[in-house]
C-alpha cells in the first residue's frame, strides 16, 4: 500500500465530533420507542437467560440450547448488563450494539484518512454511518453489528501492517517460525475474533477474501509469506476455536446443527436466492450514496488497476470480491453484505468529491436551488400523490410530505452546492441523519410489525397476577419465543412445545398459556380454555388463527402427567430443525 498522509491524518476532535454524532444518530433507538423486532429478540433474551444463570458457554433459548452461533455479543451484553445491573430494557440490551456501530465508524473513518488524508476521513466516517443497510443495524440489538466491528478492526490492523512497510523493506525475508511485531499478533487474534459471532467460519471469510485477493493480485511472495506465521496461526486458531469445542463438550450432537446450517447455506437451498441477488440488493443496501458510487471507482481506477500495494486496490478487493464470492452458495440474505459495506462507502466519498466538483462547474443558472423544485420535488410530489392511498402509515402522511418535499430539495440542493466544502458536508449528513431520525419514530408508531406484540405481552404482564403460573409455548415459532420471554416476567415457564402441558411439574389446576389462537383446539384436549387476551396483529400473520394469544385453561382432572426428568431437548430441537421432543404422545 501507498504511504499513509500522516501529515493530513485526523485529528482528536474529528474523532470526537464523529463519536457524537454516531451516539446521537444511533443512540436514538436505546430511547426512540421502537420495540425488538422477532429476530432481534435473540441477543437480548439469550443475553438475559446468561446474566441470570451464569452459564457462559451455551446461551438458552428458555430451558434448551441456543447453539446456532458463537455467543461473543452475549458476552459484550452481559458485561454491559452486569454493570446496570439488569438485562430487561430495551436500552440496556441496544447500548452495545450502538457502541460497536461507533466504534465502526471511527475505524473506518481512521482508515480512510491513514489512506487518503483528513477529508476523505471525515467523508468516509459520514458515508458509513449514514448508509442504510448500516444505519439500519446499528439500531438493532443484533449480532451482526459486533461481527461487524471485529471484521473491520481485524481488516485495520491488515492496513496498519501493511502501511508500516516501506518498498525497501518489502524484500526482508519472514521465516515461518520467525518473529514477527506486535501488529501481527493482533491482527491474527482479533481474525481469530471473527469466528466468536455469528455462524462458524462466516466472519473469517469476510475477512480473509479481501485481504487473500489483495495479495494474490499483487502477486509479492514477500508479502503472502509476510502472513505465514507460525505462532500467528497457532493464536489464530486457539481463539476461532475455542468455543466450538466448549459447546462441543456439552453437546457433541451440536455438530448436526452447524452441517445443517453449513450446508444447507452452501448447497441445499436454505434460503436460497439466484446468483445475482447481491448485484440486485447492492443498490438499497448502499442508499443514499448508491449513484456516486461509480465515480468513485472511476476516480480510483488507475490506482487500483495499475499500482501494486495500492490502498485504492485493497478497496476494490473488500468492495468487489465479498459479494461475488458470496453470490457462489445458494444460501443468500442482505445482510451478510453488511460487513462489506464499509469500502463502498470510502468510493462513495470520493465520489460525492468529484460529482460535487464537476457540478460547481455548471452555469450558476442551472447550480440554484429552485432548479431542484423542477428536477426532484415535481416528480417527488407526483409519485407520492399518485400511491398516497397505497402508503401504510396516518393520512396526513402524503400531504405532510408533499409540502415537505420542495423545502427539503432546495436546502439539500443548497447545502450541497456551498461555497464552503464544510458547510456542505455538515448539512448535508445532519439532514441525513435526520431524515433516518423521523422515519425511525414514525416507523415505531406506525409501520413496525412487532408493535403490536409488544404492547400485546405488555397487557400480559398486567393481566396475571404474579401468584399464577404463566406458560409460554416456544413452538409457535423458532424466534417468537425470545420476543415473548423477553417482554414477560422473569418467573414465567416454558414449554418445548404444547405435549409439555403434561409435565408433572405443573401443579397448579388452572394455568394460563400463550400460544397461537389456531392452537385452542389443542388446549382443548387438556381442559377447558378460554381466551384471556389476543393481540391485534401478529408480525407477518397470514390468519386470524397465526395471533398470540393468553388462555387461561382448567386442567381436566383425568390429564395424564409425565416426568420431563430425563427429556433432553438436542440443539437441532431447539431451533425446531428436526422433530420432539414430545412428552407423551404427539399433538
């Protein structure tokens, strides 16, 4: 790589305002009203479930084994939880993930400027935190962002390994069990790191294809046997290892789970998508930057092309290569691109530069803001007249942002065209920001599909008394269960599934179950139901009979009961990916 501009590098305060930013922009969903989503209810409750019972190396999922992935974001939760000393508000459980967005930016952002200089720095920080995909996940108590953080932080020690070699120490042999630096040690211990979150090997590959192809199109074997370090390795392995063998210890049949979700991702279709999914995703993915994004690779391009140990040819490497070589497996989702989103948005930086330069040079005719209201805010009204009746959300949405729009495209386009390089940035990311501001409130008030459910399982809660026994069937869905534990009482019982009502360890004569309303029927069988309370409107519901609902249910004095002594629920059951265990017969 190129020699770092550490005389236009950062600055303290460019950190410190960056920071501020990103707590501001992401810190608004610890307190912005918007619920867990189903799938983000996983860290949190899993979380929770370790706080309480101490049990570090195999997150629950009620009674049963939660093994789908490696659990280092239950560990960044419990230790942020430990210190609040609780693990039941959506706050305490969203603080990590907004730490670990922030602590993204800043890498990204050192990166860039230990690249490029001070102003592609500041950009790139900007870009990244105000790209969607990103945006969007650092508002979620998800794993996907503390994969993200440790991805990047092992790819800028790559870049800090390789901007300390100057071209005449490229030469220096490495021996395989040599020494090496202090750099190179971390470098292969945070990449041991990646495969502490989400599926096994998934974070190792994202961050071995862009490194693996930068040094293979430049083609030094000085610089491959640079990483062929003995004691890098054994580092490397001892971590990315260490937890699979743990679970493995408690639960040697783990191994079914991780083929399943392996192979199924690579050959079998589980969640299968065409080869061109990314290429087809890329562009909401990377909003609002997905136009300039082309001339950043127009500006970059000799660089990249033609200069070996290139940053600009890293970029094209991490920006290029992790979606074509993910485009190869059937198993596809948009957010596995979350981890590479990081070098699109350096191109799209320089790309913001050059289309903002060229438009400078335009007739001042056609640089005044009214022009906007003919190019962008006419056919804006236009469109969101014509579908105002298709839009989810109040009424008054439409009207509010047809008279919106023409203010909102002469000060974008105004900010954007500033003399003043600083005015325009500053406006044009606050406004951004904004933008993600409003539509995260309104998105929890009127669009979020778990809203209800949350509201549902808080009237829960003050329906039963504390002295009742509540149960709540985890077969309704493999997710489902942590949303609902997660939002009820701690002393509340699980069931692996409804043959469960006939464990002897419920005593009690009456009991209320949260289930699905289709599954009523079933209660029937164990006694007289009654519906105590139903939500209005279950998250991706396809029926009426698809909605969480209380029941308060009279055992039938001939219901047989069963020890559940000796039931084990294996780490495929678990995740419902194969069948029981049933306590007596099937349902």
């Amino acid at each position: 790589m190129t020699e770092a501009l550490w005389e236009d590098r950062l600055e303290r305060r460019d950190y410190l305002i960056l920071a501020t930013f990103c707590l501001i922009l992401f810190g608004l969903s610890l307190f912005g009203g918007r619920p867990l989503s189903i799938h983000e209810s996983v860290l949190p409750q899993s979380s929770r479930s370790m706080l309480a019972d101490g049990d570090y190396v195999v997150p629950k999922k009620g009674d049963a084994p939660w093994l789908e992935s490696p659990p280092f974001p239950q560990w960044a939760t419990v230790s942020i939880a430990s210190v609040i000393g609780r693990c039941d508000e959506v706050w305490i459980v969203r603080s990590g993930p907004t730490l670990a967005a922030m602590a993204t930016v800043l890498l990204i952002a050192w990166m860039a400027s230990a690249w490029f200089g001070r102003q592609i720095g500041l950009l790139s920080g900007y870009v990244f935190a105000t790209t969607c995909q990103f945006t969007r996940y650092a508002w979620l108590a998800e794993d996907e962002i503390f994969l993200c953080m440790i991805v990047t932080a092992s790819l800028a020690l790559f870049t800090k390994i390789e901007l300390s070699f100057k071209s005449s120490s490229r030469e220096v042999p490495q021996p395989f069990f040599g020494n090496r630096n202090w750099l190179m040690l971390a470098f292969f211990v945070v990449l041991g790191m990646t495969n502490l979150c989400k599926g096994l090997a998934f974070g190792t590959a994202m961050a071995v294809i862009p490194i693996a192809g930068f040094l293979l199109w430049n083609a030094d074997k000085q610089q491959i046997t640079r990483y062929f370090w003995f004691w890098g390795w054994l580092a490397f392995l001892g971590i990315a290892i260490s937890w699979p063998l743990a679970a493995l210890v408690r639960y040697p049949d783990v191994v079914d789970l991780w083929r399943y979700d392996l192979q199924g991702r690579l050959t079998e279709g589980y969640i299968g998508e065409p080869i061109w999914y990314y290429a087809q995703n890329l562009p909401w993915i990377l909003a609002p930057w997905t136009l300039v994004i082309p001339f950043g690779f127009w500006v970059t391009r000799y660089e990249a092309l033609a200069e070996r140990y290139s940053p600009q040819r890293f970029l094209w490497c991490w920006a290029l290569l992790v979606p074509a070589v993910f485009s190869l497996p059937d198993g596809k989702h948009h957010h596995y691109m979350l981890h590479a989103i990081a070098p699109w948005s350096i191109l799209a930086s320089f790309g913001l530069l050059f289309v903002r330069e060229k438009m400078m040079e335009w007739p001042r005719a056609m640089r005044h803001p009214a022009i906007s209201l003919l190019t962008v805010a006419t056919p804006g009204i236009a469109t969101l007249w014509m579908l105002r009746d298709r839009l989810p959300g109040p009424e008054w949405l439409p009207i509010v942002g047809c008279i919106a729009l023409p203010i909102v495209a002469m000060t974008l386009t105004w900010l954007l065209l500033n003399k003043s390089l600083l005015v325009a940035g500053r406006g044009l990311f606050v406004a951004t920001a904004m933008f993600y501001a409003i539509g995260h409130v309104m998105a929890g008030q009127y669009f979020d599909i778990s809203r209800h459910d949350a509201n549902f399982l808080t009237e829960v809660n003050s329906l039963v008394d504390s002295d009742d026994s509540l149960l709540v069937d985890m077969s309704v869905s493999d997710l489902r269960g942590f949303h609902c534990l997660f939002y009820l009482r701690d002393d509340v019982e699980t069931l692996h599934n409804l043959s469960f009502l006939r464990d002897e360890r419920i005593e009690e004569k009456t009991v209320y179950v949260l289930t699905r309303f289709s599954h009523e029927s079933t209660l029937n069988e164990f006694g007289k139901c009654e519906v105590v309370l139903r939500s209005e409107e279950t998250g991706r519901e396809k029926s009426i009979g698809d909605r969480m609902t209380l029941f308060r249910l009279n055992y039938n004095d001939d219901v047989k009961r069963i020890s559940s002594a000796n039931v084990r629920i294996s780490p495929m059951q678990s995740m419902y990916r194969s069948e029981g265990p049933f306590l007596g017969k099937r349902l």
